[in-house]
C-alpha cells in the first residue's frame, strides 16, 4: 500500500490529501498539522467568509520571479475546476462581482466540507505534530516529529510560509525544503501595512480615502494600485496599500530607496485639479485655506496637507499665489512618504518568495531534486494580489500535487 505523508492541514493540504484519496482508494493519506486543528488560516481569509477565488484571473495577479511558470501551473487546474470540486463537496457560492464566496459567507463552511470530505475518504488527520525533519533514502522517506517517526513513499510539503504564524505558518516548510536541496528566494511580508518615516498623516490617523498608491523604488514606479487607503499612526494600510507592499518588501529587503506616492484626487489629472481649484476661489476669497478645502478631503487631512504645501490654515484664499496652488496640488496629486518597514510576518496575509519554480515540475509540484517531494502553496514563489487569488494558487498547486503524488510509481 502507498503511503503519502502531507504536511501541513492549510488550504493545499486539505485539497492534496482530498484529490490523492479520491485518485488512489488504495493509498494511505496521513496529514500531520502542527496545530490543534486543521485549516485555521482558512477561517481568517475574507475576514471570515472566505474568498474561495475570483472570476477574474489574468497573470499580472499572481507574481513571481517566474511568473509564466505559475501561469502555466494555473492553468492545470483553473478557476473552473476549483469551482466543480467544491460544488463536489457540496459547496453553493455567492458572486461579489468577480469575487466568489461561499453562500454561507462563512469561512467555517468551506473547512468542515473539507474535513468531512477527508474523514468519509479516510484521510488520517494527526494534530499538533510538529515535524523536524524529513529525509530520503532508496526506500522512501523518515519524517521525524520528535519523538515520532514516519515512513512515506511520497511527502507533500503543504507548510505555508511565514505569514500569520499565530494560524501554524511560522516558516518551518522553508527549512525542511532547504534541508532537501532546495534554494529560496527571498522571503518577506506581502499583503501587508507600511511604516513611514517623519509621517506627514499621523495626525489623521483612522481617515480612510480614495487615493492611487504607487511603490517607487530608486524612484522608479514599479506597481500601483487604487481603492481605500487608510492612514495609521505609524503609516499607511488598505487595499492599495497591500497590493504595492511586496515590492515595497522587496525593495527594503534590497536596501534600496524606497518610496510610495499618493495621489489623492485620482479622478482629476493635475492641470485639472489645479484648473478646479483656481475656480474654486471665486466667491470664496475671504475664506480661510482650511475652510477653502472644506468638501474635498477628510477634514483631519485638510491641516496636514496644507502644512506640508507650507500654507496656513488661518491663510486668506486671496493671499494664495499660484505657486502656492501649483504646490498644494503638487502634494496632493504626487505626495512622496518614505518607507521604512513594513509590519512583521504576523500582520502580513501572505508571503513573497520561497522556493523557485525552476526547482519543480509544474504539471505535478513534484520537486526536480527530490523524487517522490511535492510543494505546494505559500511554500513556493508566488504571492497573489487581494482577491481569492492566493487561495486559487492553493487549491490549484494541492489538486495537481494530490493527483500526481499517488500516480507516480
């Protein structure tokens, strides 16, 4: 009888040790979770409800330093299939636009599917086993859990990354890959808030807008995002925020200058906004600056703003020259903050980085190095935009390492 031992009860686990069950009746699945339950970081995603994955899947929401191998890979098991496998175990869903959700909108309803699903195939779930090392001989493998042993024909790797240790991702996968031969990229937080230096906003702190976010790195551009930004008072949160933090990680991690820009009246271009705010000033010439601004912006934003462009609040609008105008619009549309952290791994919703994608075969998971060793999920380079998106990569990289983990000879 084939024995497959998989480490690790998150999202790619669950669906590898479903997918090997179903593939092989005859195989023994033994999934070994170092928590005192499976799947804990799948009742966090969505805050709760669980973005199972999003309609809407293009390249650009997946990075990698080998991004057409992960589209490759996605495409072995597309967002249709992750679909019909959890209309399989019985899921109905609910449709936010592109985003797709449980009917439920609980996040509890997709894990007890899951390990309904492995307890009817007969999925041996072992919990609170943390495993120390995993080795490889002519026989197969020893996975060794303290004072534990096991033996396996084929080993999944299903560890996660570092992210959200406090739900069992504390990095331990990326040892145990290491320890196998394989390399790693740089890991770092994604998906995560950013510490800006000398904050310009921290007196507004709690005040979420509308603003284009960009990460400029040596003061180049590399990727923007706009939605809901959030001012803290140690920095900048929220949508678009996390979307551009991988690089800014990244860029920190390369101890590179690092910036983000923030453009706050996206709708406008600056000739515009400038233009807007010239004939905003018509009728309105005895007001003070900080109530000129009154019905544009937060009114804990308005101080802030006008004491970056070096205008007085008390300041009469008829006294504003127009460098002034050109300079207040200026911070608004193109205000730079530079970075000097992001929070740690445990605000973080995933990581960037882990083991290239070179290292293994992109139609099983199973390692280049290490017959019969699959990786999936978080373990490997990729990380996804906001959206579903992390979670497809974790059905997708589970199914296709279930199925090929029990096929091999």
């Amino acid at each position: 009888m084939k024995r497959v031992i998989i480490i690790g009860g998150g999202a790619s686990g669950l669906t590898a040790a479903i997918m090997a069950a179903r593939k092989s009746q005859k195989a023994q699945i033994i999934l070994l979770e170092q928590k005192d339950s499976p799947g804990k970081k799948i009742l966090a995603t969505g805050n709760g409800r669980c973005n199972l994955t999003n309609l809407l899947q293009n390249p650009s929401c997946y990075r990698s330093e080998h991004p057409e191998i992960a589209e490759n890979i996605l495409a072995r098991f597309p967002v249709k299939d992750t679909l019909a496998f959890f209309q399989s175990l019985g899921l109905m869903f609910k449709m936010r636009g592109d985003y797709v959700y449980p009917r439920s909108d609980q996040a509890s309803t997709v894990l007890e599917l899951l390990l309904l699903e492995a307890e009817r195939l007969g999925v041996q779930v072992h919990t609170g086993i943390s495993v120390d090392s995993v080795t490889r001989n002519a026989k197969g493998f020893r996975v060794s859990a303290k004072e534990q042993k096991y033996l396996a024909d084929a080993v999944i790797l299903a560890c996660g990354g570092k992210a959200s240790s406090a739900l069992g991702s504390d990095g331990s996968g990326y040892t145990l890959a290491k320890s196998l031969g394989h390399s790693m990229e740089p890991v770092v937080p994604a998906l995560v808030q950013l510490k800006v230096a000398k904050h310009p906003y921290s007196k507004a702190s709690g005040v979420r807008t509308e603003a284009t976010v960009s990460a400029r790195i040596d003061g180049e551009i590399v990727a923007s995002d706009r939605g809901e930004l959030q001012v803290t008072a140690y920095g900048i949160s929220g949508i678009p925020v996390f979307q551009v933090s991988r690089y800014v990680a990244k860029g920190l991690y390369e101890k590179r200058k690092v910036q983000v820009q923030l453009d706050l009246i996206p709708d406008l271009e600056q000739s515009e906004f400038v233009s807007y705010l010239n004939r905003r000033r018509t009728g309105r010439e005895s007001m003070a600056c900080g109530e000129f601004l009154t019905g544009i912006f937060h009114k804990k934003l308005i101080p802030r703003l006008l004491e970056q462009a070096g205008i007085r609040m008390n300041q009469k609008v008829s006294e504003l020259t127009k460098q002034q105008v050109r300079h207040f619009a200026d911070i608004c549309k193109a205000g730079l903050l530079t970075i000097t952290d992001t929070n740690g791994f445990e605000n973080a919703q995933v990581c960037a980085g882990g083991v290239p994608l070179t290292e293994i075969h992109p139609d099983t998971m199973e390692s280049r190095y290490v017959p019969g060793l699959y990786l999936t999920g978080e373990l490997l380079d990729v990380d996804g935009i906001c959206g579903g998106y992390n979670l497809q990569w974790a059905w997708t990289t589970g199914a296709l390492a279930g199925c090929a983990c029990v096929s091999r000879d």
